[in-house]
C-alpha cells in the first residue's frame, strides 16, 4: 500500500472516530495533520480550528495549523500563530523561521529579517546555521559546506530551509532546485518531510 493510500485510510479511521466522539480535540489535531499530508489544506485548518474550540488552551500548541495557514496563504495568522506558539516554547528556531517565512510574504524579506526574535542554541547543530542564514548572518554557501558530508536529517533540513528561505526572497528557480531536492528525500518519518512534498505538490513542482 502506498502512502496517500495510507493516509486516507488513516483519515477514515479517524473520521469514524470523531463521529462516534467529536469531542476529542487530539483526535482533530491527527486528522489536522492526515489532511494536511495530503494537500488538503483547508480542511487540516478546519480541524486544527475545531480543536481550539474545544480546547483553547492548545492555541500556543497548534505549530501545526502554522504551517496550514502558511500553505493557505494566510500570513498574518501564520506569523500570528507562531507568535504565539513562541510565548510557550521561547526562542524556538523553527517558529522563529516560520514567523519570518509567513512575514516575509506579507511584507517582504527586509522587513522580516527586520524582526526576527532572538533565538536559544538548538541541539541540532544544522538549525543554528539556518537561523544565521535568516539572520543574514552567514551565506548559503556557508550552510552547505557545514552540512555536506553529514548525514541524511541534517542534508534534509539544509534544504528544506535553503528552499524556503529562497522563496521568502522570491527567488523561484532556487526554491524549487531546494524543496525539490528535500521532497526527493522522502523523509517520511518526520512531520517536517510531509511539509517538503506538500510544498512540492502545491507548488507544481513534482
């Protein structure tokens, strides 16, 4: 069985769930997240929405519809949600990119950069450096050669970030070059590597 096999199975699982229960807001946030592997942006925000309601305490948890609003073009309540997100988990450095990713298409990457938080040193060495190429602190070239000849997650995030972080300067040909070559690594096992083929496939890049 292939993965969209996978997951629309997943999803009907989970959808007989919530039918015999629709008060589980963990439930939704899965289902958020099974939709959102699939492309289907709208509705993985719908969820992750019905999950706040029934929980609002999860709203600086929800990292996750962050990422659906980014994809739905929603910016200012992507850049809103990892605002938030950032009052429980401070300093982090993939909301704090996510943050810049979402303002960056509302208002440009100078005036992203502009504002961009401080963050605290990540236990993956790759993140750092992703935070100083947004910082403008360092080139892309030096991200790479840090990261050439380490092993497939640090490759991974490299150029997922890379990726991105061309299309915050609206550099389309080298965002797509990047998010492809992350998509091709099919790193299925990480949330992270859905968000590279669902970049992909929204994009028209596959």
């Amino acid at each position: 069985m292939n993965h969209v096999a996978l997951l629309e199975s997943e999803l009907q699982r989970l959808t007989r769930h919530l039918d015999a229960d629709p008060h589980q807001p963990r439930v939704f946030i899965q289902r958020g997240m099974t939709s959102f592997k699939l492309g289907h942006i709208a509705e993985a925000i719908t969820d992750f929405d019905r999950a706040e309601h029934l929980n609002p305490a999860l709203t600086p948890y929800l990292w996750q519809r962050g990422l659906a609003y980014y994809y739905a073009e929603r910016f200012a309540d992507g850049a809103r949600q990892f605002t938030v997100d950032l009052t429980v988990n401070k300093h982090d450095v993939e909301e704090t990119v996510w943050r810049y990713l979402c303002q960056a298409q509302e208002q440009g990457a100078p005036a992203a950069r502009e504002s961009l938080l401080p963050v605290r040193t990540d236990s993956r060495a790759v993140m750092d450096w992703i935070y100083k190429l947004f910082a403008g602190e360092c080139a892309v070239e030096t991200v790479l050669a840090q990261h050439r000849d380490t092993g497939r997650r640090e490759q991974f995030y490299t150029h997922l970030y890379i990726g991105l972080y061309y299309e915050a300067k609206r550099d389309a040909a080298r965002a797509r070059q990047y998010i492809t070559q992350t998509a091709a690594m099919h790193v299925v096992e990480d949330y992270m590597g859905w968000v590279a083929l669902v970049h992909q496939r929204l994009r028209g890049w596959e």
